[in-house]
C-alpha cells in the first residue's frame, strides 16, 4: 500500500501524474542513465564536476520515490568502465560524491527499507570507495524494501565476460555440464542477479543510446528517453516516466501479449520469473 502523500503533495502536478497511475502496473525495476550533468554545468558556466554535485539531489529524489512506490529494484548507472577516461579531477570528485551520498543518505536508506549494492567490477575501485560501499552494503542488508543498485565501474560487456568465466570455470571444474547453460543459468550469474530484468530504461539528456548498460537485461525493457538533463530530473519527471511506461504496449516479441500457455516453456529474467513467450522479433 503506497502513501501517496509521502510521494506528492496534494493538488500538485506530481500528484496528478501519480493519481493517474494504476499502481497495480508498475515497473517491477527500473534502471536509468543518469546523462547530462556536464551539459548542466556548462549552461551556467560552472566546472562539469558541479553537474555531477548537483546530480545528487536527483538521484535522492528517484531513490526515495522509487522506494516509497514499492518498486522491486532500481539501478543507477553512475561510473562506467568507460569512465575512467575522463580527467583525474572529475574520477576522484565522482568518487568522493558517491562517498558523501552514502554517508548523509544511509539512514534515510535505512528509514525507506532500502537494500543497497553495488552492480559492476568493485575490486577496480579505490579501497577507500570499496569501504564506503561494502559498508553501506552490509549496514543495509537486513533491509527488505527495493534493492538499489549503484552501477560503478560497471560495463555490460565486462558483466557478460564474467558470467563466460564462471560458467567456463564451473565446467573446468566438473561442476557443470556445457547443456547445462541455458537463458536461465546466464541470467542467474549476472551482477543484478536475484531482481527482475529492467522493465523501464530511462535515460537522460536526450541522446539515443544505451552505452553498454544491462546489455542482457534490456532485452525486452521500454526505453523512455527525456530531454532533461539528470542535475534536473525530479520526483515529477519520474512519475512521468512511469506514466509512459504505462501507456506502452509490451509484446516481447509476439503480435499482442499472449494468454499464458502452459504447453509452451516461456523465457525466464533474472529472477527465474517467466515472461509471455516470445514468438518474432
Ligand atoms: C553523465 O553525465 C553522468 C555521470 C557520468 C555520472 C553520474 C553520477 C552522479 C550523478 C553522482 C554519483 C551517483 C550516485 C549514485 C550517488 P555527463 O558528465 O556524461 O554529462 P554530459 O553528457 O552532459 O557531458
């Protein structure tokens, strides 16, 4: 049961957005690139590390009205492998950002009931970052709310390479056939292991891209792509996303979405859970 108070005020554009959801439709997760921070900074003449500052009341925003949604699981894409191209000055204040989140926002984590995790290669991060994060992991694991997912040093491609060398190396081992491996087995490796594929991807700032995010995951998710820069994105540019979500027709692949079919072995997400079969691209 969701308070719709706690998300939006009364007679408000947010609550009337939220008002015409049907809340029995949502995204079980959602996943978004956080795009256009530097964009952001440089329209007001700042240093692109102050887009990057004032993408945080962004990502406290959707976090919190995620959380208060009941949503299922949450992903944020915030430092790609990619990433570490970018100038010495904006890796390290990213780094010390996402430091200074966890430590003001756990208890606000911990008020929302919310699990937090890390999706990505953690071992290539400072071990000052690797301590905030396994901190914030372990302090919120007896949560039982929505699992959010901070992708950080995270590459679909790296994801889908490592999911190859645990499976090899279980074959190596004897531990596992080769027909063994299936869509299910695949999914059961993945960093986001456990929460349902994406349903929604959001991303930022307008561009048309998925940037090596969830490449397994995003198989069959809607993509809503809004013009707002992330230092911009609030709880109302959220609902929206969700309200278009939710005018969005899912036929993962078929002509109109199947009645079930016990007969016909339907694929699996991440999760194990089922989807309506696919039937053409
Ligand atoms: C993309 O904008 C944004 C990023 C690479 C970083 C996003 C990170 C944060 C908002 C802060 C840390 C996150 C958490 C979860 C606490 P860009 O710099 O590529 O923008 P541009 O395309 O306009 O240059």
């Amino acid at each position: 049961m969701i308070d719709r108070d706690e998300i939006a005020r009364p007679a408000t554009q947010e609550r009337a957005v939220l008002d015409g959801l049907d809340v029995a439709r949502l995204p079980r997760h959602v996943a978004v690139i956080m795009d256009g921070n530097g964009r952001w900074a440089k329209a007001r003449k700042l240093p692109r590390v102050e887009g990057h500052r004032a993408g945080i009341v962004s990502v406290r925003a959707t976090v919190e009205t995620a959380a208060r949604l009941g949503l299922q699981g949450l992903t944020l894409y915030a430092f790609s492998t990619e990433n570490w191209k970018r100038p010495r000055f904006e890796v390290l204040t990213l780094m010390a950002l996402l430091k200074e989140y966890l430590r003001r926002e756990m208890q606000t984590l911990l008020a929302n009931d919310i699990r937090f995790r890390v999706v990505g290669r953690m071992e290539g991060l400072d071990p000052s970052v690797v301590s905030a994060l396994k901190d914030a992991i372990s302090r919120t694991a007896g949560c039982r709310g929505m699992i959010f997912n901070v992708a950080l040093n995270y590459s679909g491609r790296a994801e889908l390479t490592d999911v190859a060398r645990t499976l090899a190396a279980e074959v190596a081992a004897g531990t596992l056939r080769v027909e063994e491996i299936d869509e299910e087995r695949i999914s059961s490796r993945l960093y986001t292991a456990g929460l349902p594929d994406p349903d929604l991807l959001i991303r930022t700032s307008g561009e048309m891209r998925v940037s090596n995010f969830l490449l397994w995951q995003i198989a069959y998710s809607e993509i809503y792509v809004t013009p707002v820069l992330w230092p911009d994105f609030r709880c109302l540019h959220f609902l929206e996303a969700l309200s278009a979500f939710q005018r969005r027709e899912r036929r993962y692949g078929g002509i109109v979405e199947p009645e079930p079919d016990p007969e016909q072995a339907a694929p699996t997400s991440s999760d194990g859970s089922s989807r309506p079969a696919a039937v053409t691209r």
